[in-house]
C-alpha cells in the first residue's frame, strides 16, 4: 500500500509540472549536479520536480545537498514575507525533510517557525519520508506530537507517520487536538462525527486522552454544539454499542468533573455525563463522587450532583448520615439556588423518614451560620417544623446552639421555638477594621554599572514595570551614557539584538527612523526604550528628534492627549539629549514609588548641575517642579529658602513653585446617557510660562463631551505613569479617566477599574469628585477583578481618612438610578468589603444609597434600581446590626409595610428592625477615621 502510494504522489508530481520523472533523473545524473538542480527546484517553488529528484538519489546524495538547503533558508530568513521566501518555503520543507538522517533533527526542520504558514503537504512529506525504517518514522512522529498545540504541526502528517510505522498513537496534547478538528472539522463530509469515530483504529485511546487533555472541553463544545451529532451524542451513543468501555468513559467523565476546570469546558462533559444516562446502580456505586462534586465544583456541574443525591435519597438508597454529609458541604457554599435546593430536599426526606431527624435537623442548622438571611430563615423554619421529632437531648441542645450565628431578629424567634440562649444586651458592637495605609516606597538609586543598567533595561523590555521600575532604568541610562557611551553601547549589545528596529528587515516597510517620525505615540514604557536605545544605536536621526522636540508632539484630540503628551514631551526630549547634549542625570527621577520628589532632594540636583555648568532640559525640570513635594509646608519652605540661595534662574523659579498656594479648579458635573462625569475648569498655576508647552496641557479645562472619537491609548500600560506626571493632584488625572472607568460598569468592559483604582487609592493628594466617581463605577463593574480593586480603593481611602462617604454614597444612589451601576454588582462588591471588618464604612455609604432608590420604589417610579434592591438592603442590614446603627432611613418603612415575603420586602423589614432596636442593646461601634452612625 505504501509503495502505491509513494508511485502515485512522484507521478502527479511530474504531471503537475509537465516534467516526467525518468527525464529530470535522467538529466540530473547526466550533469552530476543534483544538488543544484535540487537547490534550484527549492528557490523556484517546483514542489513536484523537487519529490521527483529525491526520489532519484541515494542517502549519500540527499545529504550532500543538505548544507545548502540550509543556506537557502538562512537566507529567506532575512526576507520571510516576500514573494520569494513565499514561494520556495514549501518546497524547501519537503527537501529539507529528506535530506536529514537524524529524527530530532527532521523533527525540528519539520515544525520549525519559519517554516509554519507555508509547509509542503502532509502527502508530499509522507511520500519523501516514507522509505525509511519504522522504528525511525516511530520516533519522528513522537517528536512531532510531543510539540505544543501551537506549533501547527499537521495532524495528517502525524496520523500517517503513525500508520506508517505501525508504533502506538501519541496522546499528547498536540495529536489529540489534532484529531478533534479531523473528526469534528466542518470540511469533513464523509458521514457523522459517529461515523469518522467509529472507523478510526485508535478510538479507544484517544477518548481516553480526551479526558486528561486540559482545554478541549470547550473546543469540543464549539466543534459541533450540543446537537444529534454533537461529540458527546457520538460519544454516548459508541459507547451504548459497546465500541467504548462504559465503565471506563463514566469515570474518566466524572474524574474529570472532579479535577474542575473552566465552566465551558466542564459543561461538555457534564452535557456527556446526562447523554450516558447513568443507571441507578451506577449513581448509587458513586455516591462519594456526587458528594465532593456537590461540595467543590462549579454550581451547573454541583447541581446535577446535588439532583443524583436527592434521588438516591428520596428511594431509601442513601443513608441519613450520608445525605447529612452532604448537606454539610452544600451549605458552606454561596449559591443561593444550591442551599435552597439542599434544604426543600432535606424537607422531603424527613417527610418520609422522621427517624432521620437526628442526623438531619443538626445538618440542616449549618445554614443559621450563612451569609444570606433567607436561607437562614428557611433552615429555622425547616428545624422548627421538624424538631418534635428529635429524640436526643444533645441534638436538641446542638441546635439551640447553632441558633447564636442567627441573625438578630431570627435569634430572636429561635429563644422561643429551639430554646436558644437570648442576646445579651450587654454585647458589643463589631469593631471597625480598616487596613493599614499603604506606606510609600522610596526609589532605589540608580544601578551603578553598566552591566546593571543593561539588565534593568532587558527586564523592563520583556515584562513591563511600574514607575519606580521605569524611572530607575531611565535615570541609569541618562547617567551612564554620560559617563562612558561606548561601554553602555557594549552592554547594551544583547539587549538591542532582539529589537524589532535593529533587524535586516524594514518593519513595516520602513526603516525605523521613519517609523518614530510617524507614530509619536510611547504607548508604554518599553515602547519609550526602543526610542532611546535606537537613538542611541544611531536609528533615529538628529533632524528627526529636533523636529519632534522643537514642533512639540501631534494633538491626538483625545480625554488623554494632555496626559499622553507631557509623558512622551519629556521621553523625547532625553532621547534628543543623548543625542545632542547628554545629562549627567534627570532633574524630575521621583524620590518615592507615586511620582512624588522631594524637595530637597531637587535642591541637591540642581546645586550639582550649576557646579558642572550642565544646561537644564526644559520638560525634565517642568516635569521635576510637577513632582515637588509641597504638603509639606514646613520642608517646603526651608527647602524654598535654599533653591532661592543657588543664585540660578531654575533655583528662583523653584522656590516661587514651593511658595505658591496651590489653586484648584472649578469642578462641575456633567451627565452622558446614564454616566454622570466632571468637567474641571482651567488650572491657574499649571498654565504660566514657567512650564513648557507640553506640561500646560495638564492645566487646560477637562470636558466630558470633547473626546475625540479616535483614541490610541487604550492599553492601560501608560496610565501609572499619568498619575506620576501629577502626584499630589490626582483628581486631575481622575477625570481625565473617568469615562474609561465607567465603561467597567456602563457597557461592561474589563480592566479599566483594576489599573486606575490602586493608584487613585495610593496617591498623595485629596480625593475629590472624579475620585469618588472612579471608586463609584469600579463598586458596579461588571468583572470581579475591577470590583475588587474598587474595594481596595474604598478601604484604602477610608483609613487614610480621605473617603467622604456621604458623597460616595449620593454618587452610587444617582448612578444606580440612572441604571450606570447595576444594584445586585454593588450589593456584591460592599458585602466584600463588609466581610473584612469594615462594616462601619460600608453602612456609611449605603444609608446614603438606599434613600435614593427606596424613594423611587415608594412613588412608583420606573427606573432600573428595583432588580437587586434586596440584596443591597441585606448588606446593609447586616452592617446596621454589626455596627448598632440606630435612627430612621427615609422611605424604608413604606416598602416594609408592603405585603408578601419577597426578599426586598423581608430584608427591608430587617434592617427597619435593626435601626430601631434599643439602644441599649449595644454599643456605637469604635471606628477609624469616622464613628457609625
């Protein structure tokens, strides 16, 4: 079969390029030069005349033409993209794969990189290879399969080096990806995916391998849906026929329900597991399995275990003190729907079995310790329905017990029905915990030799930094290219050979001096060192910097063109001075992590660069006197008196900056559809001569409604160094951001939130309305890493003593009506903050909220604040009886005296009972930064 084969590939080889096989043969050993014939086949693209010299020469011969194959493609290395490269690549494939003996070293000339896009066909490579030894075929296709999934290697090629040398089938995570998109391609047109299944000679182990292959779940979910002819309908319907052993694919299923994994991918499995309709013995022989999959995995897949159990159950198949083992573990979980389920289920069984009561009922009250109240009343009710039929003394007091996580008013009801222990009135208030506040870091000098230098600059190309990072490796570069240029440039080597700018090959077309005159934008702080370092390589030309730095920089017309400005004015500015002037060092390095620079510090610097006779770079020392510690009245002044003692312009103009009363601008709110922002007015002393142009952007107006419609910052790579450019005003910089934070929860972005948040909260300045805006938005993001990262915030500027919590909290009431913030978001995010401690700060806030939107739902109003009310009362609630809030909340009492027991309604009974519980039921709690009101 395979000789036939091999004859009929060299054959429509020949045909395909009106050469016969016998003549090229003929001609090739009639001139003796095989290898140029070989060589100039490859670089013409004929693939067919190609197959046909190889299949004329000895192993000597093949391997005698290898080192200039190799040649060949050293050379299309160079031009990788043109027509040329294009059209030899795949030709060279095939020859290069022959023209090798060892099987690592065909294995890697097979799935090479360069190599990927255009490769010979999988029948052309099986025909060149297949006259070798099996044994040798064996190993190249293991090489080949133990390759990662991205490495594009042909399933084809593999499945016939493996057909070909008779060896096992790999299992690997590349051969069995493979064979998902053979079987389940839509290109596939011969019978069902059953069909292709059941003709396929390695079934068995390659469903068994499906099973141990991380990420295919949800590759084999899109690969052919959830239909009649989905993979696990075939799957299922295999093993009915007994083609796959039906005990071994039900548990490698349900082991692989266990191991857990993206939701995605564990509902094909799960989708796998229902379409094996697992028998009642089959159920019953796994109850342990349901158990831990009830306890641990995701709500969808913990379900059907809880419904396996439930059944099992409610036939007398599972004994009392497993359902109670399973109970425990149901109950710990968050999911509402699941402890519901659990306690209506535990309702039934003891319905039918009041001996089980004493296993049961003592299951049933780990509820009274949940975080939502409703499932804390239903497992009171539930007990109390049910406790006559406790025999045991001990159950009875474990009960009574159980009773003290109760919340108030439930604790209450449980002194009279369990017999529990009433609360004492004496019993204080939790205590407010706020973190500590996050203490400033001061930057390290900068790295003393050059080989130092060179690293931090590697480091910060591959894997980004902040700006302590950026600002270190930028104040090293400065000093010692000043210092020893040519030693810099040696250490450097490495660092520039893996640029983009230093490649043969034009980027884009262009050389790189064109492209840095084109595309201004430092989009991050390793697109700034490329700038640099290709400066300093001589990549970019003095004309093209001087044009740059003297013209100023392109005005994007974007919210962040002031910010994005300042930051690349000073950037190109150092790169013209490396080029022109070196700096023994920069003016503006900050002293601390956020930006800020200490006076003194700043003194220091210039009294040296006026010893030197150095000149001053005008952005670098704007940028400095943006940076300068000035809350610090005391420093300040002293400070103030010695810059103004140097004698120098820049020194005078320092101490007028270090003297100066800071003016703050006029702030007004402006709406957007459901967004509500800040439009801040000019700044007064950000906009005097003394500043360059590029740094009085920062002082002109912030309008909301002038955002351009194209923007090129969207990556969040430069926004820690914005709020550097200003440390001690971070509102300024805030409603620059604000409409990109508010897209977290307006149209339910990810990230935004997670990257502005941490540096609002770590500033040095005075939080003010765009800050509190940000916080806002971050509490209803739709992603829980940007929620969290609001959380932090909060927390942060609470113990700082820089949250206002009235106006947080009129902010989220007016955004929650508006529909900008959804309430069940916000409800999740403060009973997060809630649960560490903070539930002082928390009902600070929301007593602010809730009048809001309680106001609506009173007249009747139709706004999007209804959905989630009820768990935002919840939250608050809970916080109220923490904290021994007392007073009364407007408009609470016209939804708590509305009939039925939604949760809305229920909640806003609690909560109304918390506010107007004695007061000497306990204690205001003890806070920091603000009592409980």
């Amino acid at each position: 079969m395979t000789a036939t084969v091999t004859t009929a590939t060299a054959a429509a080889a020949a045909a395909a390029t009106g050469t016969a096989t016998g003549t090229t043969t003929g001609t090739a050993t009639a001139t003796g030069d095989t290898t140029g014939l070989l060589v100039g086949a490859v670089r013409a693209g004929r693939t067919a005349e190609v197959v046909a010299l190889l299949d004329g020469m000895t192993d000597a011969q093949r391997r005698a033409c290898f080192p200039e194959l190799k040649a060949v493609r050293q050379e299309l290395r160079t031009a990788r993209w043109s027509a040329e490269s294009r059209r030899a690549h795949p030709a060279l494939h095939a020859a290069g794969a022959a023209c090798q003996t060892g099987a690592a070293a065909v294995a890697n000339w097979l799935a090479a990189v360069d190599m990927r896009w255009s490769q010979a066909s999988p029948a052309v490579l099986l025909h060149v290879l297949g006259d070798r030894d099996r044994g040798w075929l064996a190993d190249v296709v293991h090489r080949l399969a133990q390759r990662p999934a991205t490495s594009n290697v042909s399933y084809e090629l593999m499945a016939g080096l493996v057909r070909l040398s008779g060896c096992p089938v790999p299992t690997t995570d590349a051969y069995v990806r493979g064979w998902l998109l053979h079987i389940g391609g839509s290109w596939q047109r011969a019978g069902t995916v059953c069909d292709r299944l059941r003709q396929d000679p390695h079934l068995a182990e390659l469903v068994a391998a499906l099973f141990r292959t991380e990420g295919v779940g949800a590759q084999l979910g899109w690969l052919s849906g959830d239909g009649p002819e989905s993979w696990t309908s075939a799957l299922a319907r295999l093993t009915a026929e007994g083609a796959l052993d039906r005990r071994a694919v039900i548990d490698a299923c349900v082991a692989r329900l266990l191991r857990g994994g993206a939701p995605a991918e564990l509902r094909v499995f799960l989708r796998l597991l229902r379409d094996l309709a697992l028998s009642r013995e089959e159920e019953r022989g796994r109850t342990a399995d349901w158990t831990a999959l009830a306890s641990d995995a995701m709500p969808t897949v913990a379900s059907h275990a809880q419904s396996v159990l439930g059944a099992l159950a409610l036939a007398g198949e599972l004994p009392p003190r497993q359902l109670a083992e399973a109970t425990d573990a149901v109950l710990f979980r968050t999911e509402k729907k699941l402890v519901r389920a659990q306690l209506v289920l535990l309702g039934k069984v003891l319905a039918k079995d009041p001996a089980a009561a004493d296993e049961l009922l003592p299951a049933a009250a780990r509820a009274f310790g949940h975080e939502d109240s409703d499932a804390q009343e239903r497992a009171l009710k539930l007990v109390e329905r049910h406790v006559g039929k406790v025999t045991a003394a001990e159950v009875r007091e474990e009960l009574a017990g159980a009773a003290e996580q109760l919340i108030p008013a439930l604790r209450a009801r449980a002194v009279r029905t369990l017999g529990a222990t009433p609360t004492d009135v004496r019993t204080v208030s939790d205590e407010e915990v706020l973190p500590p506040p996050p203490q400033s870091v001061r930057l390290a000098p900068a790295a003393a030799s050059v080989v130092e230098a060179a690293e931090e600059i590697s480091a910060l190309l591959a894997s980004g930094g902040d700006v302590s990072v950026f600002e270190r490796a930028l104040d090293g570069l400065v000093r010692h290219a000043h210092r020893d240029r040519d030693a810099l440039l040696e250490a450097l080597e490495p660092v520039v050979a893996r640029r983009w700018w230093a490649e043969a090959e034009l980027r884009y077309g262009h050389p790189s001096d064109d492209f840095f005159a084109r595309r201004h934008e430092l989009f991050d702080g390793a697109r700034a060192f490329d700038l640099l370092l290709a400066t300093l390589c001589g990549k970019v030309r003095t004309d093209t910097l001087h044009r740059v730095v003297h013209d100023g920089l392109t005005n994007s017309g974007c919210a962040h063109n002031s910010l994005a400005r300042a930051f690349e004015a000073r950037v190109w500015e150092v790169a013209h001075r490396l080029r022109t002037d070196p700096q023994p060092f920069l003016l503006a390095t900050p002293s601390w992590g956020t930006g800020l620079l200490d006076p003194d510090a700043l003194v220091d610097r210039l009294d040296a660069y006026r010893r030197a006779g150095a000149r001053v770079a005008a952005v670098d020392f704007g940028q400095a006197l943006l940076r300068v510690r000035r809350d610090d009245r005391t420093a300040a002044l002293a400070a103030a008196e010695r810059a103004a003692a140097l004698g120098t312009e820049e020194g005078e103009r320092l101490a007028r900056r270090l003297t100066a009363e800071r003016t703050d601008p006029s702030a007004t709110r402006w709406t957007a559809d459901a967004r509500i922002l800040v439009e801040l007015g000019e700044v007064p002393d950000l906009q005097t001569e003394e500043f360059p142009a590029a740094l009085r952007l920062l002082g002109r107006p912030v309008s909301p409604g002038s955002s351009h419609w194209y923007c090129s910052h969207w990556g969040g790579g430069m926004r820690s160094h914005w709020f550097a450019l200003l440390p001690e005003r971070p509102e300024l910089v805030a409603a620059r951001l604000l409409r990109d934070v508010s897209e977290v929860a307006v149209n339910d972005q990810r990230g935004a939130a997670a990257t502005v948040l941490p540096r609002l909260a770590d500033a040095d300045g005075e939080a003010g309305e765009a800050v509190h805006l940000c916080v806002a938005y971050g509490l209803g993001a739709r992603h829980a890493e940007d929620r969290l990262a609001a959380v932090d915030a909060l927390l942060i500027l609470a113990a700082r003593g820089r949250l206002c919590a009235d106006r947080l909290g009129a902010d989220l009431g007016q955004l929650v009506r508006r529909g900008a913030v959804k309430p069940a978001r916000l409800a999740d995010a403060v009973r997060t903050a809630a649960a560490t401690g903070a539930n002082a700060t928390v009902w600070a806030v929301l007593r602010h909220v809730l009048p809001v939107l309680l106001a609506d739902l009173a007249t009747g109003a139709t706004t999007p604040s209804t959905r989630g009310l009820g768990e935002l009362l919840s939250v608050a609630a809970e916080c109220a009886e923490r904290t021994g809030a007392r007073g009364v909340l407007p408009h609470l009492s016209s939804v708590a005296d509305r009939r039925g027991t939604s949760r809305l309604v229920t909640q806003a009974r609690r909560l109304r009972d918390a506010l107007a519980a004695a007061s000497a039921a306990c204690r205001h709690a003890t806070t920091k930064g603000h009592k409980a009101p």
